[in-house]
C-alpha cells in the first residue's frame, strides 16, 4: 500500500464510495453495477479536454465523494484508488498537491498485485 497523503480519500480496506459517471458510450455507470471486476479511479486535475459542464459537475460530486475536490481551486487533486472485486479500496495514492506526480511503474505494480 502506497498512500502520500492518507489524510484524504476512503480509507484503504474500507468500501469505496459509489459513484455514477457516464461511460465512454454515454451511459451511466455506477461503481456497485461493476462489482466482481477491479477498477481503478482516477482522478486528474486541469487535463483541459472538451468536458462539457454537466460532466465536469458530475466530477466535482464524484471528487467531493473520494475527499480529493480542491474547493478553493474547484478541480481535483491528483490522486488513484484501486478497488478490488468486492468494491474495496485496496490502494491509493493522494498527492501531496496537484503538480506532483507518482511513477507509472508503481501504479502498474500496484494493479498487478491485485489481478
């Protein structure tokens, strides 16, 4: 377990909150509809791509449910959790501010360990 800043975010072992985004095909996608499959949440700030509002709303709530919405700056902190089968946090990793960044090959350690 990775964590930079354990003070934000769910606690590693504990449920993850449920979120509903829309997926890639415009429909929504709750974290409990994927249960039995890991996933990983990912949260970028300012990746400045054409995002309409509502989406960018959806975010923010989705933000403020994993504790890492900047709300002075009202973007996300940099910050991953990876959530096993069973929608439990089994790792993250919360930056301790936006501009820094962690390794790829300790997130993709981090997802081999639990495939």
């Amino acid at each position: 377990m990775t964590v930079v800043n354990a003070a934000f975010g769910p606690i590693v072992g504990a449920s993850a909150p449920d979120v509903t985004l829309p997926s890639t095909a415009g429909e929504k996608v709750t974290r409990s509809s994927l249960r039995g499959k890991p996933g990983l949440i990912a949260f970028s700030p300012l990746a400045f791509s054409s995002i309409c509002t509502a989406e960018l709303c959806e975010m923010r709530e989705v933000s403020r449910r994993y504790d890492v919405l900047l709300e002075d700056r009202f973007y996300s902190n940099r910050a991953y959790f990876l959530i096993d089968r069973d929608g439990i946090v089994q790792w993250k990793h919360v930056e301790e501010t936006p501009s820094h960044r962690r390794d790829d090959p300790q997130l993709f350690a981090a997802i081999d360990a639990l495939l």
